[in-house]
C-alpha cells in the first residue's frame, strides 16, 4: 500500500499535478513531517506554512534547475525507486528546516504605532517596510498583489479573517495552488525587504507614491491596506465571484473581513 501510494505521488510529480502532491504532503505523510516539524524547527512559522514553502522547492528545484529551466518537479522525478520517495522526503524537508532556522528573517510584524526613532520590533524601520510593501504590491500581477493584501490584512487583523478555502474557489483556485500562490508572494515580499534593508534595492518611482501613504497611515496601516485591497479584488479575473462572496460573508458578520490564515 506504502508502495502505491508513493507510485502515485511519483506520478503526480510528472504530471505537474500540484493539488496531488500537496494532498499527500499534508495528508498520507502529515504524522512524519510534523514529527519532524517538532524536533527541528525553531523559527516562528506555522507547519502549514513550512509545507508550503517544501513544495515550493520540490516544485521549482534548487537553482541549478531553475537556471536549466526544467519542468515542475523535476528534482522528484530523478528518483528511481519509488519505495525511497517518502524517506527522502522526510530528509529533504528537514534539511529545509534548518536551512530555514539559520537564514529566516524576523517574522513581520506590524505594531499599531512606531517608536520616535521608527524602528519596530522586528529590526525594520517604518521607511523600510513600508517601502518593500508598497514594491511588492506593484511588482505583482494581479493575483498575486491579491494574495499578498490579504496576507498582510491577516497579520495585521487575524480577528477580521474568513476562511481561505471559499476564496480560493471564487477566485478560480485549486487550495494547493492558492497556497502555493500566496508562499510565493510572502517570500517576494520577504525578499524585498532584506534588500531594501541592505541598501540594495534599486529605487522604483511607481511605488513612491503608495510608500508615502502608507507611512503616513502607518498608525492605521490595516485600514490603509483595504483600500488597496478593494482595488486589487477589482482587478482579479473573477472580481465578480470574490465580491460576492465577500459581500455575503460581511453582512453575516456586520463588519469588513477578508481571510483566515488557516484551513476550515
């Protein structure tokens, strides 16, 4: 049964078929990754969010295959025997575990008010986060400024989330893809704020004008970000069924909402 089970995660591999692999990920092999989750990782991320970014690697390869321009998973199709895919597995993920506990950055976060010198809790300054903010959101298409609104609402206000599983369906997203999609946007953003702390990232005058507003509505940041948010949602290709959803979801509670940050 084992056998099969990792004949068709081998198979769903080839095919690309990513809500297959993410389904025995966090399903048939959910008891071991989390046992290895416990014993290994000491960084502030959720095990979800470290599944997500395992099949980030599996899907796209270390750097050499990326540079190659191999297909999806490639790095999974290289092996032979599919009685050691669950083994290497569970080895590779650890590996990424403390990859991860040596290099992750502070965790984001956004305190409701900034200290006189600007500089907050997680080692950013206001400048600086507001600033790698406002480039990611212009750097993405509108998915994934979609995705990374909503991220950053999460954050911000969890109380004011709803389920991400629905969402994903109205925006014409498989779950698998819709997390796989937002990992991606989380790690832009990520990116882009370790260069700009570093002085590395090139000035972009398309974003100077949102930077601004966010600094200035840094004390009010969740608020600021839903305007953008209403914008993004209106530039999706399926606005009409998030609004609606949306919509219903809000009058049910009598307040503005956007996603929760874990599965229903």
């Amino acid at each position: 049964m084992k056998d099969t089970i990792q004949a068709v995660f081998l198979n769903a591999a080839r095919e690309a078929r990513t809500d297959v692999v993410h389904s025995i990920l966090s399903g048939h092999l959910s008891p071991v990754l989390r046992s290895v989750f416990r014993s290994t990782n000491r960084v502030e991320q959720t095990f979800e969010e470290s599944i997500d970014d395992l099949l980030l690697f599996l899907y796209h390869g270390p750097d050499y295959m990326q540079k190659a321009g191999l297909p999806p998973y490639s790095i999974l199709t290289q092996i032979r025997s599919p009685s050691s895919v669950f083994s290497w597995i569970a080895s590779t993920y650890r590996i990424r575990l403390l990859q991860t506990n040596s290099r992750l950055m502070p965790a984001l976060t956004f305190p409701a008010a900034a200290d006189t010198a600007g500089q907050e809790s997680c080692g950013y300054s206001r400048e600086e986060l507001c600033d790698a903010i406002a480039r990611c959101i212009n750097d993405c298409n509108p998915t994934g400024r979609f995705l990374i609104l909503r991220w950053l609402l999460t954050v911000l206000e969890p109380g004011n989330a709803i389920p991400q599983a629905p969402m994903a369906e109205a925006a014409g997203m498989t779950p698998a893809n819709y997390r796989v999609a937002t990992s991606r946007s989380k790690a832009r953003l990520a990116r882009l704020l370790q260069r700009r702390h570093a002085g590395s990232l090139e000035p972009d005058t398309g974003s100077d004008e949102m930077s601004a507003r966010l600094q200035d509505g840094f004390d009010n940041l969740y608020d600021c970000l839903l305007s953008y948010y209403d914008d993004a949602v209106a530039g999706l290709p399926n606005s009409r069924q998030v609004s609606r959803l949306l919509a219903l979801l809000e009058k049910e509670a009598g307040r503005r909402l956007h996603e929760k940050k874990y599965w229903m």
